[in-house]
C-alpha cells in the first residue's frame, strides 16, 4: 500500500471516528473500555483518535513509558556498576577481612538473559580476588548497598508475588531474582538460605504461593499423569543473601568477625550497556529490569523520587502527564493508568531515538508478540509492545515505514474490561493491517 492510499485510508478511519464510530469491533467490544491513537511522528495531530484521552490500565506497555524516560537521560551507553571492596589484611591467599558489596540496583547480575559470549560476575570476581592474592575470605560477606523500597510494590496482585512477575527490585539483584524449585524433589536451585517449603495436595496443576518478603512457600496441586516431575520458576524473598551465600561458597568463607582494616577495591563489574538490557526487558516484557531502570533514574532513592523524576524527564519532552497515576516501572500494578493520547506523545518524542525505536520487538518475529499477525505480510511493518492482564489488552509502538524502516507513526491502542482477549487482539490485528 503506497503513502496515498495510507493517507486516504487514514482520513477515512478518522472522519468515522469524528462522528464516535470505534475502529475496534469485537465479541463484547460494547463492554469494553477502549481507546485508541494513531499519528505521524512528524504531526501533532492524530489521524485516528478514539477516547484518546481516557486514562486507562496499561499493563505491561508501562515498560515502554520507563525505557523512554531512562535511555533519554542516560542514553544507550550506560551501563551499570557493581562495586566489590576488600576490608582487611590479605595473608597467605586469605582475605582476613570482608567483602563488601556496593550494589547499583543492576538487573543483570547472574541473569540467564545475559551469560552468551559474558564473563560471569562470580567468575570476574574469582579471577580479580586471585590477582589481588587471595582464594579465601576469612569474614563474611556484607551487603553494604543501601536502597529503601525494595522487594514486590504493595500495589502488585499478591497472586504475581510467588512467580518470575512478582520478582522485585533490589540494591543487588541476582540470577534474574528468581529459582528453580523441583517437584516432587522440592529441591531448590539456586540455594534459597531459610526457605521453607510447605506440599498441600490438591487438585488442578501446580502452582505456589508465597506472602511478600516471607521465607515460607507453598505448593498446591499435582504433577499431570505422565508427569515424573515439573519444575517451577519462583521469586526469590531477598536475592542479595542468595548472591552472598554463592560467595560463601566460591571463598570458602569461615564468617569470622572483623571490624574495620585496609579497604580496596576488588572488583568493579559493568553490566551491558542500557540499550542491550532496554531491548531484552522489551521484548521479553522482564518486570524485573523494568523496575531497575525505573530506579535508575534516582538511584538509593525512595521509589516515588524515581517516580517524579520519570515524570519530569516525560514532561521536559513536552508530554503532557495530566490525571497520568504511575505506580511502577513494569505496568504490573493496576493503579497505573494512563491515556493513548499520552502515550503517543512520549512515542512521538523518542521516534528519532534508535535505541528506542530498537527496543520494540518486531511483530511475528521476536518475544511477546511474535505470534502476533502471524500470517499477515503487513506485519513487518511494525514494531510492538504488548502489555496485558486479565480484561487488559494493550499494544503500543510504531508503523515503519516498508524501505527505510525508519518510524512513520505511533501508536497507541488500549482496550480495558475485555471480556475476549483473542477476540480483541484478532481486531487490533485487522486495525493494524489496514493500516
């Protein structure tokens, strides 16, 4: 379809909706709250607009709010730094002394997403204690990183808590804040110090419960018939003393006390750069390494500070946050809401921004919505990110343009209270593909 026809089509859409003809049609589309923005990068002015200014609840396209913010004030080339000091005399290859761990709020440490072609974090540490002469540590580990509010935020669903969404944001993150815990063996890995595991047999497939910051996990249900085992992914309730305890290990540490000596620095680790860490948590919508972007933007700082700095950052880039409520970085919390309108803008100011635009997984192709459009040749086209919970079904993100593959138009389309989620995504699908 040529620019002609787009621009025709586009006209068309909107003089229908002017008359308030929504562009979505639906099984229970009349029950539906739903809004919708579609607008060239180099306009102010929407092509489509239907409820573009009705706060909504955007699960996970939230992601995409905190991205922006972040990579327009670190840009792409940051990376985070993990700090590990000595404090203590070194004496035949034993550190009589601490370790010291200055954590950065990096998501990174230890992740699976993270270990291709990477010098693992335990490992660099190893080989920078060896150069420095010891193998030991005679005193404990210490996490000396200071960050309030960490952990799952009050606003989460407690259900989402036990699982790899409710993995919250620490000072020191580590293995991507989650483990594997085997069933029936109820052996978890890695090593979770003080976790107790309750069975409760029941009906129905395995899942687990846990109350937030709590050591204590139960697992209901049971494995299928011609199931010998399963295994489920669970958060972790405080991932620094899991980083600690494998350092235990790799030292031999005798957790010794000791009280002030020499202090030097062991290690300094970089994580991957922002734009990498930005386009993983985008495209695998990871609510983990949203949260810590989202406090990177006010680091050892409350999370509302983060929150107000995001806000301002958004506004410097002429967004208009008025009634916009952000509870979070992930869009894991219902007590965000925010409008299409807005969203378009914060796409619009960030569409010359390559590592932005980048960050967008590419429709029938990468994570959430690789199943997305599936069968339609438009669907290259665009670049997404899907955001959804029960009744919630978003989508934000841009129309490329077929040659340059540079962004043409944002957009941003929002259905809350969706009481068919396949019936909903097949008519943003079809929305799409007109376009």
């Amino acid at each position: 379809m040529n620019k002609t026809l787009i621009s025709a089509f586009l006209a068309l859409v909107s003089a229908g909706i002017a008359f308030g003809q929504c562009p979505l049609t639906f099984v229970g589309s009349d029950q539906a709250q739903i809004g919708v923005y579609v607008a060239p990068v180099n306009e102010s002015e929407p092509t489509v607009a239907y409820n573009s200014e009705v706060l909504l609840t955007p699960a996970s396209v939230m992601k995409s709010v905190t991205v922006a913010a972040a990579l327009h004030r670190y840009g792409g080339d940051f990376r985070w730094q993990t700090v590990v000091k000595s404090s203590g005399k070194i004496a035949d290859g034993t550190l009589r002394g601490n370790l010291v761990f200055i954590g950065s709020g990096d998501p990174t440490l230890g992740s699976y997403e993270f270990r291709k072609n990477r010098t693992g974090f335990l490992a660099a540490l190893r080989s920078a204690a060896a150069d420095k002469g010891f193998s030991h540590v005679a005193g404990c580990a210490v996490d000396a990183s200071s960050w309030p509010n960490q952990g799952a935020i009050p606003s989460w669903e407690i259900e989402d808590i036990p699982g790899v969404d409710g993995a919250g944001f620490y000072g020191l993150n580590w293995n991507d804040n989650t483990f594997n815990l085997s069933v029936p063996s109820m052996q978890a890995s890695p090593r979770i110090p003080g976790l107790q595991i309750k069975r409760r047999a029941s009906s129905g497939g395995l899942s687990a419960f846990r109350n937030p910051g709590s050591y204590e996990i139960t697992v209901t249900g049971q494995l299928g018939n011609k199931q010998k085992s399963a295994t489920l992914k669970c958060s972790m309730p405080y991932p620094p003393e899991v980083l600690l305890g494998e350092v235990d290990s790799l030292f031999s540490a005798r957790k010794e006390k000791f009280n002030g000596g020499d202090t030097a620095t062991v290690l300094v680790y970089r994580s991957p750069e922002l734009r990498e860490v930005a386009r993983s948590l985008m495209i695998r919508s990871d609510n983990q390494m949203a949260e810590a972007t989202l406090r990177l933007l006010e680091p050892r700082q409350p999370r509302a500070k983060a929150i107000a700095t995001e806000r301002a950052i958004l506004t410097g880039l002429g967004v208009d946050l008025k009634g916009a409520r952000i509870a979070d970085g992930s869009g894991l919390s219902r007590h965000n809401a925010i409008s299409p309108r807005q969203l378009g803008q914060i796409l619009r100011s960030m569409a010359r921004n390559g590592d932005y635009v980048g960050s967008f997984a590419r429709v029938g192709l990468d994570g959430t919505v690789r199943n997305f459009m599936k069968t339609d040749p438009n669907r290259e086209n665009f670049v997404l990110k899907s955001g959804s919970m029960t009744g919630v079904i978003c989508y934000v993100g841009y129309r490329l343009d077929p040659q340059t593959k540079s962004p043409t138009h944002v957009l941003a389309i929002m259905i809350n209270n969706a009481p068919d989620s396949k019936a909903a995504r097949a008519a943003i699908a079809s929305f799409l593909s007109s376009l």
